[in-house]
C-alpha cells in the first residue's frame, strides 16, 4: 500500500482546484496578453510610420527648393520673394537664440518651482494653488501670450532699452524670449517636480543622519538624483520654444535679417511661415516655405537627439 501510494501520490481537492484555475488562467489571460502586446506594438510602428511621413512629405514639397538652392539654402542670408532668393539663415539663428534665450530665463524659475514643490511645500493650499497656477499657464492659448506681450511686456522692454541706449523697439527677440519663458515654464516645473516627488526617503534621511543641512541634501543628493529627469523636462520645454509660432510672430518684429543684439526685430522659422505662406504664389517660394518646415524639423530632431544623449552620459556618472 505504501508503494501504491509513493506512486500514486494522493492530490487534495483543494490542490486539484488550484492546478485546474491556473491552466484555466494561463489559456484565457495568454490571448489576452497577445492582443495587448500586438495593440502596443502596433502603435508603435504607427507613431514611427507618422513621423517617417511627416519627413517624406516636407523633403518631397521641398524638393524644388533643394534642387534650385542646394545647401547655399542653408546659409543663405537674403530672403527676397521678389527677386527669386531664399535663404534660412536669419530664421536658423532667430529661432536657435529665441529658444535658447528663454530657456535660460526660464531655467531659475522652473527649478525654483520644483524645488519648492517637490521638497518645502509638498502638501496644503500653497502648493495647491501654485500647481492650479501653473497648470492654468500651460493651458493658455499662445495668441493669448502673444496679445499679453505686446500690450505689456513691449513698453516695460522700451523703457528698458531706452535706459540702455539701444533704439526703443519694444518688439524683438528678448521680448520674444520672454513671452516662451514664460510659456515654458509649466512645462519644465510640473515634470521637474514629479521626478523630485520620486527620490527614496532613504537617501535623504540618509544624508540627514550624516548631518547634512537641508540645502546640502537637495544640492548633493536629490538633484544629482534627479538630474535626468530634469533635464528631459528643459528639453520638452525647449523643443516647445523652437516650434512656438503666434505668440512670438506678434512680438518678434519680423525682420527677415540676422539680429545684430538681442534687442533687434528677427524671425524665426515658425513666424515666417506663418506670415508668408499664405502669400507664396510661386512653386519656388512656396517650397522654401516647405524646406524652411523641413529644417525645423530636422533641428527639433537633432536637439532631442543630443539631449538624449547627454542624459545618458549624465545618468552613468551620477
């Protein structure tokens, strides 16, 4: 009897029911988790084909363009519909110091605000009404910044140049980079302070224990930390500034030149097509229209690109 039952072990009820659940699980959950994972894998190769099409069709409308200017396009200073000559030049350098401009100006106050978020005031009404705040500035419609800037910011940056000697425009690229850091901000703000919200308590009491100050702790330990997280948050915020159009057309000047200072009117890439593609009746012109699309972004790409690469290089050394 022991032998037969050394070979025949005896199974409970209980273990019986158990076995035949899990096979039920494994048959029902497993064309579940297929359909899931081809869903996921689908939309993937849909986002990759978007973008792929998105590129197709700017370099196939520019294609006149390319063949007429070469790379001359590319460094071209005269923008001249009237004589036939395009160049991408002033709207290259307009929209690269515009974006980097504001970035720097946003950088202090973006920080700041996760910093105090993420690690001062992480509960009551303060933080609560500065995250509503900042949440009610991402969602403002740009031609509404673009309306603010010109009726308030373009007469405080006259009296502004006017104590610096510099012709009292008002409009230009440092009202400009105002008005995106400003827009901007939100963006950087709310991710820095989620990725700060995400530092192990341990670290920190950690360095508490060793008897670091406050200061020290988020200096040395949590933004180290959360160094990659910050950066991606700039970088989105950057990549916001470069496409910016409405509210940097109404405040930039619109001067189809390369600024000589900060001050002076300029135009981006953005701003140009929307002021003249409406009017561009030649093939020609309307296809450097196009080119000038296809440059921002092959600029957008190269930027995100380079930031993802200095985020990993950061991320191993911290």
């Amino acid at each position: 009897m022991n032998a037969d039952r050394e070979q025949y072990p005896v199974v409970s009820l209980y273990s019986a029911d158990k076995i035949i659940s899990e096979k039920a699980d494994v048959n029902f959950t497993a064309p579940a988790e297929n359909i899931f994972h081809s869903l996921l894998a689908g939309a993937a190769v849909f986002m990759v084909l978007l973008v792929a099409g998105i590129f197709l069709t700017l370099l196939i409308e520019s294609l006149p363009s390319i063949k007429a200017f070469g790379i001359r396009f590319l460094y071209g200073k005269t923008w001249d519909p009237v004589a036939g000559e395009f160049g991408a030049l002033p709207f290259l350098a307009g929209t690269l110091i515009t974006a980097f401009l504001s970035l720097a100006i946003s950088l202090p106050f973006s920080l700041s605000l996760s910093i105090f978020l993420g690690e001062y005031s992480t509960k009551g009404a303060v933080p609560a009404i500065l995250q509503t705040a900042i949440e009610l500035l991402a969602g403002i419609p740009s031609v509404i910044y673009g309306f603010w800037g010109l009726f308030i910011l373009v007469p405080i940056v006259r009296g502004i140049e006017m104590k610096l000697g510099v012709a009292p425009l008002g409009i230009g690229i440092f009202t400009s980079a105002l008005v995106l850091a400003i827009m901007i901000i939100p963006y950087a703000a709310s991710l820095g302070r989620e990725v700060i919200r995400l530092v192990p308590d341990e670290l920190k009491e950690a360095a508490y224990s060793l008897g670091a100050t406050r200061f020290e702790v988020i200096k040395k330990v949590v933004l180290p930390y959360v160094f990659s997280g910050i950066t991606a948050g700039n970088l989105l915020a950057l990549g916001r500034a470069i496409g910016e159009t409405m509210a940097v057309t109404m405040v930039i000047g619109n001067a189809n030149v390369i600024p000589k200072s900060i001050f002076a009117p300029a135009n981006t890439m953005a701003s140009v097509i929307a002021n003249e593609f409406t009017e561009a009746t030649d093939h020609i012109y309307l296809s450097s229209l196009v080119e000038i699309g296809l440059l921002l972004f092959v600029v957008t790409m190269v930027i995100n690109i380079a930031g993802k690469q200095i985020i990993k290089k950061m991320s191993v050394q911290v």
